[in-house]
C-alpha cells in the first residue's frame, strides 16, 4: 500500500510503500534487490489489488497481469517502510505514469526481491556508473562503501535538474553526466572511458541501457583486462523496446556480446 510519494527530481518520482505482507521479506544484503511489481493489462476488467494466480487460472494469456522491474532503494524493517523510485517521462509506459499518479492507501502487488550484487568489502577500488535506472541501485551501494573506499561514481541524468543527494566521502569522486540531446548512454560511456582503473583488487557496477552496456562491457573486458567475477555489468532496459520485449531478447543479446568479447580475447 502506498504510504506517500516524494518528488526527487523532474523525472524521478519516490514512492514509499507500507504494509503486513513486507514483513515477511528477507534480510536484504544487497544493493541491487529488486522486485517485479503486478500491474493489469490495458483494458483488463480489474484492478489492484488482486490475486495473479486467480487470474492466470481464470483469463487469457493476453488479460494477465504484466510486470515491471524496479530496484529496491531502501527498507526499514523498524517503520516497515519499502521505497522505490521511478522514472517517469509524461504518458509515456506503465510503471511512471502509475507513479506519478499514485496517492496514498493506492494498492500494488509484486513478486520478489531478486537480486545479485552488493560492493565487494575486501575491494580498495570500486567503480559504479548508470543512467537514471541504476540511481536508485548506485546509491544503495554508496550507503554502504566504507569511508576509507575510494570510488569511481557516474550517473547520467537530463541535466542538472536531475541531480539528487547520495550519500559520498571525501574518497568518493561524483560525476554527474548531464546527457542532454545525446542518446541515452553515451556521454556515460565516453566519462566512464576517461577513468584510469588502478591495478588490483576492483569492484565495477555498470547498468542502464543496453547499448550502453555493450560498449562498456567490451571496454572493460577486453580493453582494460577486467575479470569478470569483479564486476556487475548489465543492461536493465534497451531504447525502443518494452520490458517485455526486452527481457525476451536479452539472452540473445548478451550471448552476441560474450562471443564478440571472448573472440577479442576477453578475459575469463
């Protein structure tokens, strides 16, 4: 149940959730957990709350709810308080415009949490970078880094107006990328490129958009040597494509990209 909603920035919307059902989570050690949030179809004949099993025993394929996923930015299980922020343009898709218009005592199933990374505490180096969908993962890790790490932060956002607080140490060196008319992830892959990787021990965060991820990914794996048990790099959403298709292209796309890397001689 939404409890209230917070504006961080012109496309970044927080919504703060309460309710029994998040008292069963589990602890959460990461700083990527994620969970799939339940929404009905355009034109379903229901609305939230519901039953998902009951409606994919009793409708079409086509009425079922469909899912959209969303990092965790934080829950305290003392306030039983669940935040999640999203990214919102106009109209545009499912889960913003939802958002947006959220109000408290508004309902919202999902399923989860996922997840698989959290900041490597033996690593000396960390690196995190992303486009607005990774804000909400890159800050979770930053409020963990200990104050002795020192780091390596991009985040591209619009422009100076999507600039928020995250929490940084006289050792962490923020960059807001300000994206403007580029496409999304370019200018963060040109910054991120500009880095010199210190030899040793590293610990690479990297998500956002897929074309993106494929031009870092080659950057790092072949380019800089990078092991590839150092790092989380992926890619949470892809230009023109839906959720959906996306999620059903992704294995494709990530094996095209472990091939190219291996046969330019990656590294394991």
């Amino acid at each position: 149940m939404v409890l209230r909603t917070e504006q961080l920035s012109p496309e970044l919307i927080r919504v703060v959730f309460t309710g029994d059902g998040l008292r069963s989570l589990p602890e959460l050690t990461l700083t990527d957990h994620y969970v799939k949030l339940l929404y009905p179809p355009a034109g379903a004949a229901y609305t939230s709350p519901f039953d998902p099993e009951v409606l994919q025993e009793t409708l079409p394929r086509e009425q079922w709810p469909v899912t959209r996923t969303y990092t965790i930015r934080s829950y305290d299980p003392e306030t039983n308080e669940l935040a999640i922020d999203f990214v919102v343009h106009g109209d545009e898709g499912l889960a913003g415009p939802w958002a947006a218009a959220a109000r408290p005592g508004d309902e919202l199933g999902f399923y989860g949490p996922g997840g698989g990374y959290a900041p490597d505490p033996e690593a000396p180096y960390h690196l995190l970078a992303g486009d607005e969908s990774a804000l909400p993962a890159i800050a979770a890790a930053l409020d963990v880094l200990p104050d002795d790490t020192d780091a390596d932060v991009f985040v591209e956002v619009a422009g100076p107006e999507g600039e928020i607080p995250v929490r940084t140490t006289e050792r962490t060196r923020l960059h807001w990328i300000h994206r403007g008319d580029r496409p999304y992830g370019v200018p963060l892959a040109d910054a991120v490129r500009s880095v010199q990787l210190p030899e040793g021990r590293r610990s690479v965060f990297v998500h956002g958009n897929a074309d993106m991820i494929k031009v870092l990914r080659r950057w790092f794996y072949v380019d800089q040597g990078l092991e590839r048990a150092q790092a989380s790099i992926s890619g949470y959403w892809r230009t023109n494509l839906t959720e959906d298709v996306w999620q059903a292209s992704k294995r494709e796309f990530v094996e095209s990209m472990d091939a190219e890397e291996a046969a330019a001689g990656a590294t394991a």
